[in-house]
C-alpha cells in the first residue's frame, strides 16, 4: 500500500507523461496519414520510413495486422493517447485522493498499451518479418509510460477505479475525491477512451475507400472475373521483383512520364514487399513518345524515352528498379547530366552507363519488342493506346486503381478463386 499513500504525482513525472502522450499523438497521425494515403492510392512515393525489406511501414500498413474492425490502429492511437493526456492534465488538478484515481487509470491504460505493443511486436518479428520504425518508436511510448506509472500496481488500480466506481453516488465520497462534475468528468473520458475509437470507424475507414467506395470486395472480385484473358507472354528479357515461381504474376506495361503509371508502380511494387514470395512482379515499356514507340503520333511524354533507355541501361547493372524510383518525383525536364547523376547516385559504373546510352540501338531493338507486345494486346481486346496496363495472371486491366482493387485480385488468385 506505500505506493498507493503517495498522494503527489511529481512534477517531473508528470511532463514525462505529457511528452510521451503528445509524442504518442504526433506519430499516431503521422502513421494513419501514411496508412490512409498508401490504401488509397493517393500517395505515390514510398513511405519516409522506408528502409530496407526489414524495415519498411508500407509492408505494416497493408497487413490485416494495421487495422482493427476495418480501423487503421494508429487512428485509435491518436484517441488513446490524446485522451490520455487529457486525464492526466484534468486528473492533476484536484485533490490528492483524485490524483490517486488518476494514477490508477494512468496505469491500467499503460498496462493495456503495453500488452497490445507486445503482441504487434511478435507480429512484426514473427509474421510479417518487417519492422515499422513509428510503430516502434509507440512500443518505447508505451514503456516510457509504463515505467512512470509505477507506483501503483494493477491490483490496486483495479481497486481503486472499482471502488470509485461502485461509491460515484454517495456524495462524502465524491467530497473526498473532489466536485461530482470532476469525477463525473473523469469517467467520462474513460467511457470515450473505450466507445469513441469505434465510433469513428465508419469515417475513417471511408477515408481509406473513398475511391473505391461503391465496391466491397465481392464486387471487386466480380470484376476481375469479367476482364479480358490473354496467352501468356514472354517476360524473361524484362526486370523483375520476386521469384520466378510464383502463384501470381504481374506485368506492367508502363510509361515513365505518366503520372497513373508512377502510382500504379508503387501500388504495385508495395504489394509485392508485402507478399514476400507469393507475387512476382515485372515491367514493360510502353512510353507515350513517338521518338521509339512507333504507334504515337507525336511525342505526347517528351522524355519518355530517355526515361526508358536510361531505366534499360541501369538494368544491364541489376538496378533497374532502384533507378526508377528517381523517376517517382515531379520531372519538368530531363537533361543527359540528370541521368548521369542519378546513375552516380546509385553508385552505378557511370562510364558504362553513359556508353549503353550512347547506343540507341540496341535499346530500340529491346524496347520495341515490349511495344509490339502491348500494341497486339491493345487491339486484340479493343484497349485504348494509354498506359499503365496491367496483367495479373493473364487477366488485363487498364487504367490505375486503388490498392484495395489489386489487393483483392492477389488475394483472389492465392485463394484459389475464391474470396478471403
């Protein structure tokens, strides 16, 4: 009981509980914008705490483990931890027996943050393999505010709300613990600590669909099962993400200047990360210029091309797909020292580089069998000549879409045809 008679709650205890709930706060934002954004669609640049495969937030955001009854978890966070300041700001102000309750509640809550980090913890390292550093960054929260909860423990904490609870109506026990409207208010905010995460499921998750708001995933699969069917086509010259073997295969015909392509990409891209080994992942040209693509009239994407051949050239050094990604930012125009320093950047032989530029060629001879390949398509089924195109095991779509289209047609194809 010496912990539970300590009736002051340190000033310096106090600001540590502030700044880990504000720290708490900040983060949660900063992970469910980034959720809402990669989920929608709207986001076409990896995530900034994107490190390695290791450690990687958009692997997190897209696992089952990210949400919670269709609600980002982080989202339910921003509420934890900002009502939770707010009990420690209104709790500090009454009386010494207030404070008590209040380190009470400070602790359960602690003990509760504690328990669900500790489970995403072991998803992190025993699931998914991946690491999110924000996410991580709330496990240390949660223990920093663990720790500076200490001096009560959870058998008298539960007492201590309990008892409180069971004695709100009798008023010498609310003399004792301050005004009724603070107690009042005090269980108030432990009743929105609980109720108002789920409230708000319904306005946050229609953020993370709203482009894809009058589609559930019955209709989604429905219609994947009404695109158009290809014969599969040759992809063993073209770069690739993910094992040869794989369940499902995905082809991009794609065009570096188009902006739906970009986000296409990523969408693409993250997903296979997310899926580890079960999708592989490759890319075609197909670039709106008409100084290689010999079906566009007029250079619709004026560097399309250069674009193309430079991506080809990093390819002969297996970097493809990290060149590419300097392509992700806005690109008003693009000169030859562009090209070189990006190449330079990635620490690519930039000698050899710029001699495989040189050599147009034998980059026409690549890329126009990539064309070829996407015109007969194009009118075989009766496309438009615009990118990106997708094909996800023989199935065609054109066109971008959310990441919760692709999503369910990966999921679809793993499951056997069936829904998950």
């Amino acid at each position: 009981m010496g912990g539970l008679l300590n009736n002051t709650m340190k000033k310096s205890t106090v600001i540590i509980l502030i700044l880990a709930c504000v720290w708490g706060i900040i983060a949660s934002v900063f992970l469910t914008i980034d959720h809402v954004s990669l989920r929608e669609g709207t986001r076409v640049h990896e995530s900034i705490c994107n490190v390695s495969d290791k450690i990687n937030c958009d692997v997190v955001h897209l696992s089952d483990y990210s949400e919670l009854m269709n609600t980002p978890t982080s989202s339910i966070g921003v509420f934890v931890y900002l009502l939770l300041f707010l009990i420690i700001i209104i709790g500090n102000a009454y009386n010494k027996r207030f404070i008590i309750l209040t380190k009470s509640i400070v602790h359960i809550a602690a003990l509760l943050m504690m328990a669900y980090s500790l489970f995403l913890f072991y998803v992190s390292y025993a699931i998914l393999e991946t690491f999110c550093i924000f996410c991580a960054s709330l496990y240390v929260t949660n223990i920093i505010i663990l720790i500076a909860s200490w001096w009560t423990s959870p058998i008298q904490s539960v007492r201590v709300i309990m008892e409180a609870l069971f004695n709100l109506v009798k008023r010498p026990y609310v003399h004792q613990y301050g005004s009724r409207i603070g107690v009042m208010s005090v269980f108030a905010l432990i009743a929105i600590f609980i109720v108002l995460p789920f409230v708000t499921r319904g306005t946050v998750t229609g953020l993370i669909a709203s482009n894809a708001s009058e589609f559930s995933q019955d209709n989604m699969v429905s219609y994947y099962q009404a695109l158009p069917t290809i014969q599969p086509i040759d992809v063993t010259a073209s770069p690739r993400i993910g094992p040869k073997d794989a369940p499902v295969t995905i082809i991009e015909f794609g065009d570096f200047q188009c902006p739906f392509c970009k986000r296409t990409s990523f969408i693409l891209e993250t997903l296979t990360a997310a899926y580890k080994n079960k999708v592989a992942l490759y890319y075609k040209h197909f670039p709106l210029d008409s100084r290689c693509n010999p079906y566009i009239e007029s250079p619709m994407h004026p560097y399309a091309c250069m674009l193309a051949q430079a991506s080809y050239c990093s390819s002969k050094q297996n970097q493809f797909w990290a060149y590419s990604h300097f392509f992700n930012k806005p690109i008003p125009h693009v000169q030859l020292t562009d090209l070189e320093g990006w190449a330079n950047d990635l620490g690519l032989n930039t000698e050899q580089f710029m001699t495989c530029l040189k050599d147009k060629n034998a980059f026409l001879d690549y890329i126009r069998n990539d064309i070829h390949v996407a015109k007969r398509i194009i009118d075989d089924i009766g496309l438009e000549t615009a990118t990106p195109i997708v094909i996800i095991n023989n199935r065609v779509i054109q066109g971008a879409l959310s990441i919760q289209f692709y999503k369910a047609f990966i999921d679809y194809e793993l499951n056997g045809g069936k829904l998950k």
